[in-house]
C-alpha cells in the first residue's frame, strides 16, 4: 500500500494501522515521490491525501500516470459533499474524513481490493478465469499459463468491454530492463492466444483495438 500524506501523525497512525492489517506499507510526504514508488514497488493501492504542499490530490491523479492504473482512497480533513463527489467523479475508488479508525480504514481498503478484483469467476463463452484458485479453463479443458499470462486476464477481464491502452498495460505488468518495450505486451498476448485457441485472425476473448490497446468482450456481446 503507498501512503501519501504530509502530516507525520496521519502516517504514522496509517502506517501502524495498515502493518497490523498485514500490509506492507510504504509511505512518503512528497508528491514528486509518488511515480518513482509506484515503479518501484508497484502498490495495490494508493492511500492519497486531498492537500499536499503545493499539489492537489485530484490534480495528482489526473498528472501522474501511475495513478490511473491503481484505486485510489482519498484521505482528507475536508468531509463536504461537493469534494468527496469531485474526487469520486474523477475517479477515485473511496474518500476517508479524518479523523477515521483503524477498523474503517481496513474495511474501505478490503472493499475496494474487492471491487477491483471484480467478481469471484468470470466467464466468456468457453473461457472461465476462476481468481481465487489461479484457475483458467477453457471448455472444461485447464490451461497452463504462465504468471505473465495471467497477469494479462486478470488486467482484462474484471473490466470486460474497456480498452486499458498499451502503455498501461506495460506500466502495470513491467518489471525486468525491458519492461517498458511494447512488444513484451505484444508477446504475452500472442503466447496467451495461442494456448486459449483463441484465433488470431478472428479472436474471441483478447480484441485488438488498433492503436489504443487490447481488450475482452463483455460476456453479453
């Protein structure tokens, strides 16, 4: 969990709070800081204050490109409904008022993990990803993927008719000295195809949007 908070006590309370919970938290005061620890420690999610010095919370996320691939929690002193409905509108998964406890900050954090891994199985004609148990099978046949593979499902699937862009797709499964070059997106996608039968020419579970990025059907298209 990345922790972004000017103010020592609040990251302290949250740091204490989220290690409890059996996170690993990583926190900083510093804005210009929030690209470089997303890169590096590639956080399931961002805790954000609304106010920091000299950048605003909602401006972030909207500038910083690491922040639109993960849900962010908005933590603020600020409680009136006009700023928690703007944050919401731009994108954020949550906002906490402070001063907030330790249960409801793990309670909100656990919701939103839910909601961005989306329901338990998702099924596509023959193609059934089961999350909890790692588990792909394609018309009852089990498919062997490799993590990387994985990685592409589990990014496409739980938001089935968006198109997330190749830039994002690289952001979110980089690692490695290669990890910002297209083509290794590019790759595991063919590898993915190939061994869900999935005909390239005529695809049925991974779609090219030409230029944009790839995406899965809905299960109703």
């Amino acid at each position: 969990m990345l922790v972004v908070d000017d103010d020592p006590r609040t990251l302290r309370f949250v740091r204490d709070a989220l290690t409890q919970a059996g996170y690993a938290p990583v926190a900083t005061g510093d804005a210009g800081e929030i690209q470089q620890l997303i890169e590096a420690r590639h956080p399931w999610l961002v805790l954000l204050d609304l106010m920091l010095p000299g950048a605003d919370g909602i401006e972030l996320m909207e500038t910083v490109p690491g922040l639109a691939d993960l849900p962010v929690i908005f933590i603020s002193a600020y409680g009136r409904d006009e700023t928690i409905a703007k944050a919401l509108e731009k994108g954020a998964v949550d906002y906490l008022v402070k001063p907030f406890s330790a249960t409801e900050l793990t309670a909100r954090i656990q919701a939103a993990l839910r909601k961005r891994a989306g329901p338990e199985t998702f099924v596509l004609g023959g193609l059934a990803v089961d999350y909890d148990e790692r588990r792909v099978t394609v018309d009852d046949r089990p498919v062997r993927l490799a993590a990387t593979e994985v990685g592409v499902l589990r990014l496409l699937t739980p938001n089935a008719g968006r198109v997330p862009t190749y830039e994002s797709l690289i952001r979110q499964l980089g690692n490695g000295p290669d990890s910002g070059d297209p083509d290794r997106v590019r790759t595991f996608v063919k590898q993915l195809r190939r061994k869900l039968g999935d005909d390239p020419a005529r695809p049925s579970y991974v779609l090219n949007e030409r230029g944009v990025g790839y995406r899965v059907p809905k299960p109703e298209e």
